[in-house]
C-alpha cells in the first residue's frame, strides 16, 4: 500500500521522469477490478487528459498527485504507477494506462484496492483527499512535539491505542499500517498499548520516533516491502514487517511476533514493546 514515504519518493520521481510529457492517449478500465474507485467522471478522462502536458508532481500524506497543467491525476493506497519506457513492455491489464508521446506510459494496477482520480484543479470533492492535504504533514517543519499533543489531546475521552492514534482518523495522513509499526517498536510500544497509560517521556519518544522514522524512511526511497515508480524496492530496511517476522528481535533476540488486530496485520516483539 502507497504509504507516506512511497508517494513522496514516487512524486519526486515524477517531477525528474515525466516533466514535460505530453499524454497522447489514456485507457481506463482496461481491466475491470471492484476494488477500485474512481474520483471524478470517468467518461471524461480522456478529453480532460489528452494533449495534456505533465507539470509536475506532488504528495500529500499516502496520495500521489500527477500535475497536468489544469488536470490533476491522484493515486492512494493500492493504485500504484508504474513507469515504462518501452511500449513491448506496456501492460495488458490494467486500471489506468497513460501513454506519452515519446513512446513511454505510466500504468496502475491495483493491488487489493485503490483509489484513482482525474478531475479539473480545485473540482475533487473526496474527504479524503481533502484530510490529506489540509493536515500537518511529518515532514513539515510545522510538525513540532506542541502539535503532536494537540492531536492527541482532540482524542482525549475515548479510549485510542497506540496503533489507532498513529493511524486511524487520519490524524496522521501517510501513517499507515506499515510505517506505524516501525515507530511502535522503536518507541517500545505494542500496537494494543492504551495510549493514556503513556508518561510523559514515552508520549515524547513516541513523537521523536514519528518525527525521524518517517524522514528516513524518505530519506533512504521507501520501505523495503514496497516498490518505486520504476519497480525498484525501497531501500529502507523494516524493523517489524513480513520480512522479519518470525526472526530474532535486534534487541532482545527473543522471535518477533504477528498477529490481527483493528483490521489489519501488527507485528511486535512481546518482550521490547509493552501492552
């Protein structure tokens, strides 16, 4: 899934490999898939895009979003772009196929499900591209230890976990199931922690936490369980995630653990993470 350290290394991918591309000719639904969802009319994807030159790129939180002139084309969570610069290599199936003029194309498949947008700038009416970009990204400077408290006094009353804080409400746009769980175990918290029974120091290490794991993850091109817009893995080793599990803890040696909870996958080390 299209966290936040995926789509900002996708986005600046973007911006170096697609800048004045101009679309000659977009396919959507080549391969129908009911777990993809569409923002904006479909039918008029083609007429918004074609002649189109490409602008630039950006992110916001798990969002990739292309820039074309006028026209924006966003990607979330399973819609993942992937580049091709040889038209024998074009795939035959797929949910968007962007083709250049140059003989190269962008295309998504989606993994599980995803969300894709074509839509006029300004014209997207999706809570959930809106909540990714009017919230404080992790990368921004406005990020501070103050704001992170903010957010979490908003959460105050009701009883949230560690897991459900970093990654539910989208308090956090970006942070999702799988960049969350480095965080938890690097701040010694297991996803099912209360998050009222923290002392001051753990709120702050968990913070500190947040703050540097999303930036090297950045920094180092995205999670090793992931690929970039060129198909490459991210160069970023996970601490807790299907690669690891079942391995020695680097810090105690006792096996990491997996298990379910609030609808997805947690991993953890029973020992370094506390309930």
């Amino acid at each position: 899934m299209l966290e936040l350290s995926e789509s900002y290394n996708i986005a600046k991918q973007m911006r170096d490999i697609l800048k004045d591309k101009i679309v000659s000719e977009v396919v959507v639904l080549q391969s129908p898939h009911k777990f993809t969802w569409i923002w904006g009319e479909k039918d008029s994807f083609e007429e918004l895009l074609e002649g189109k030159q490409v602008t630039g790129a950006n992110s916001y939180g798990g969002i990739i979003e292309l820039e074309l002139e006028d026209v924006r084309v966003t990607f979330a969570d399973g819609a993942y772009p992937r580049y091709y610069d040889n038209p024998k290599k074009f795939p035959k199936k797929s949910q968007l196929l962007i083709l250049f003029d140059d003989d190269t194309s962008v295309g998504v498949s989606v993994q599980m499900y995803g969300f894709i947008g074509i839509f006029k700038e300004g014209t997207c009416k999706e809570g959930y591209y809106f909540g990714s970009k009017a919230k404080v990204s992790p990368l921004s400077d406005a990020f501070t230890y103050e704001y992170f408290k903010q957010v979490y006094e908003q959460s105050k009353g009701k009883k949230v976990s560690a897991k459900a804080f970093l990654g539910t409400e989208q308090r956090f746009p970006g942070i999702g199931n799988g960049t969350l769980q480095d965080i938890l175990y690097q701040a010694g918290l297991h996803p099912r922690c209360d998050m009222e029974s923290l002392s001051e120091e753990e709120f702050h290490r968990l913070y500190t936490c947040t703050y540097d794991i999303v930036r090297q993850m950045c920094e180092e091109g995205g999670r090793d369980i992931e690929k970039d817009l060129l198909g490459n893995q991210g160069g970023y080793q996970t601490w807790l995630s299907k690669k690891t599990v079942w391995t020695p803890c680097t810090k105690c040696g006792y096996e990491l653990r997996k298990g379910s909870y609030l609808g997805g996958t947690i991993y953890y080390c029973e020992h370094c993470q506390r309930e």
